[in-house]
C-alpha cells in the first residue's frame, strides 16, 4: 500500500479520544473508528473535508505516501520490450517513412 491514514498519530498527539474524534467531525462511527484502527484505509474526500474544518488542518497532516519496497518496481512508464525487437515490416515504405518506423517508442499504459 503506498498511501496511508495518519489518524491515530494525529488524534494521540493532540490527546483526543477516539470517540471525541467521532463526535467532533460528525462523522459516521464506524467510518471514524476506522480511519483510527486501520492506517491503510484512506478516507474519501468528503471525510477529509470534514476532519480538516474540524480541525483547521491540511489534508497532508493525515495522509503520508509510503514508495514501495522493491526500488525498481516502477520504470516510469517505459515498456519492458527488448530494444532489439523488430517492428513489422512491409515492401513500400520509402526510406523516411522506414527512419521514423525505427524511431517509434513504445509506451505501456499505466492504469491509476
């Protein structure tokens, strides 16, 4: 998990109660006692919304991005084709059109 809740740090520091939290942000229990209990769950926007007006905070003092373990396991989008694999070819292209072929990057789409 890359992002994390960092409610329960938040709350403590501030010595509040789980259940004062509740009852301050008005928001559902088991939405509130969650976000307390479980740092990966992360709450949507209009939770944020909530606790940062309560609170007169900014959303970064309760999320945190954490990069995952394995250092090479983003490569930035580039495709992990071998670079001496061929494209198809076909008899008519002239010799710009075979230049700007062999020029072509292949990209992999990334999903969010």
């Amino acid at each position: 998990m890359a992002v994390q809740n960092k409610i329960k740090k938040f709350i403590d520091e501030r010595g509040v109660s789980r259940y004062k939290f509740w009852q301050e942000t008005k928001l559902g229990r088991d939405t509130a006692y969650r976000l307390c209990n479980d740092p990966n769950y992360i709450p949507t926007g209009n939770v944020l919304d909530k606790i940062c007006a309560t609170y007169k905070i900014q959303p970064g003092e309760l999320l945190v991005w954490l990069p995952d373990e394995d250092p090479h396991s983003d490569m930035s989008g580039v495709s992990q084709i071998p670079e001496t694999e061929e494209l198809p070819k076909t008899n008519k292209r002239s010799r710009k059109q075979e230049k700007a072929v062999s020029q072509l990057l292949i990209f992999r789409r990334r999903s969010a």
